[in-house]
C-alpha cells in the first residue's frame, strides 16, 4: 500500500480547520494531524498534514478542496514520518460505536466479539468513513434503537452507504440509498457487497429515481444546515406519516435554522450532540 500525506499551506485560516478537517475524514483520509493550533490568530507556525493510503483518494480530495476553499499550493506526496503512519493505521483500523459496532476496512480484520456486528467500508472518495462525529451519532442511534428492526428506509446522500448497510445489519427490511454523486452510488454498492447485502435488501437510486414509496426512516446525514433547509418539502413526502426523519451533519450554531425549517411539520423526539455536531430524530406529523 502506497501510504501519502498531504501538507497544506500554512496560510490556510485556523478557523477554517474544523470544516477542511470534516471534509477530508469524510473524503478517505485515515488521520490528521494539526501542529500548534491556535483558532484565535494566524501562526506562522501552524501546519495542518492528513494522510491517505492511496494517491488517487488524495488528488481527489486536493481537487475538492481547491474549489470550495480556493485553497492553493496543496502538496502530496510520500510520507515522511513512519511513526505517524503506524499510529493513524492503527487508529482507523477499528472504529467502535457504542460497543455495539466495528467498522473496519477491508484489509484489517476486527477482533472476534459475538456481542459485536462488523461492517465493511472502504471510503474511497465519498463522505462516510464513520470517524466523523455526525456520522457516528447516526450509527450510534441505528445500533440502538429498537425502530430499526424490520423498518423500509432510505439514506438519502448515502455517500458510502454506511447509514443504509448498518441499517440493514441491524435488522431494518429494506433500504434505498441515493446521492447525486455517481461514484456514492457505486461505493455503495461495493460496500454493501463486501457485507453481503443482497439487491432486494438494498436498492440504489440517483436522486431523480427515487419510488414513490413513502418510507418508515429516512436518514439525511448532509453536510452543513442549508442543504437540510432546502430541501424539506422533498424529505418530508419520502416519510411516511408518523415515521422519523433522522438529521445530522451540522453544528450546534445552525441547529436552530434546522430546526425552525422542520418543527412546523415534525415533532422533535431527540436532539443528540457529539463534538459539537447534532442529531436531531423528528416524527412527522401530517
């Protein structure tokens, strides 16, 4: 395996950090490391490096981050401290939620626990690794709560498929994933593969195709609060009456804005926070 870091100029604002640094775990890279943080000022010597285990996941990245954040002059290439390189292995090997879940990449097996589901992914270059505290929140959520079992869902921007393929592993009868992103919907596919989830179980659409079946749970782990604002009116008719609308990927700053937008037409049931990052789970009401 090709091991790379990226090193980001040190002209990038601290307090854009947190954001570049949600963007990246979500995207592949399997650690960060910021050096002399300050969120309060510039210092000429803060650094930020992140590390992928292949290039094509980093230039990816590299390209994303360019357009959003219009950031420049972003390096990758080999990795240089190997002491680093072993602890962010050994860190992202194993991701466990609530002790009831392992995830893990394909490449490293989990430890034996019959207590323990496991569940395969391998992020390529979409959002959904489950290091990131949103998603965590979610999967935290799906292994324990009993309206999962036997439930009809749907992730919508599935990224990965990690919300739809431990939805099924946790009992749910059937799950649609979508995304606007092809390559989502192709992760997802592999991923359900890699966890022997068959087509009936899980059904994958582009965002235009989505049936017309109103679902039991529909989880929208979306990147920042607008796009949750926007799209409402389109989430609320793929739920049915009475079943839950699952929220995430935005800070505790926004979480009023979301929930202003949603409230009128849900019930709020839980609000959950990790990091700063919000879980809401609503009931629609009408």
């Amino acid at each position: 395996m090709n091991w790379v870091q990226m090193t980001f100029p040190q002209t990038v604002k601290p307090k854009n950090f947190i954001y570049i640094n949600a963007i990246i775990i979500e995207k592949g890279a399997v650690d960060v490391i910021i050096k002399n943080y300050s969120k309060d000022s510039l210092s000429p010597q803060h650094q930020m490096i992140a590390l992928f285990d292949n290039k094509s996941t980093a230039l990816q990245v590299k390209n994303t981050l360019c357009d959003f954040f219009k950031i420049l002059n972003i390096k990758i290439g080999e990795l240089e401290n190997k002491s680093w390189k072993k602890q962010a292995i050994d860190k992202f090997s194993l991701i466990n939620i609530t002790n009831k879940l392992y995830i893990h990449p394909k490449w490293k097996q989990p430890p034996n626990n019959n207590n323990m589901q496991n569940m395969v992914i391998n992020t390529g270059i979409s959002f959904g690794s489950g290091k990131h505290s949103a998603t965590k929140l979610c999967l935290g959520w799906i292994a324990k709560s009993s309206k999962i079992k036997d439930c009809n869902a749907l992730d919508y921007g599935c990224g990965t498929g990690i919300l739809a393929i431990s939805s099924l592993l946790f009992g749910a009868k059937s799950v649609i994933a979508t995304d606007i992103e092809p390559d989502a919907l192709k992760e997802t596919k592999k991923n359900a593969k890699d966890n022997n989830i068959t087509g009936k179980q899980l059904q994958v659409y582009t965002v235009d195709k989505i049936p017309d079946n109103p679902v039991d749970i529909l989880f929208a782990n979306l990147y920042g609060a607008s796009s949750l604002i926007t799209l409402e009116p389109t989430l609320r008719q793929l739920i049915k009456i009475g079943g839950l609308i699952l929220l995430s990927g935005f800070q505790s700053n926004e979480s009023k804005y979301v929930e202003k937008a949603y409230l009128c037409n849900f019930d709020l049931k839980n609000r959950l926070v990790q990091n700063d990052w919000i879980l809401l789970v609503a009931q629609r009401k009408f």
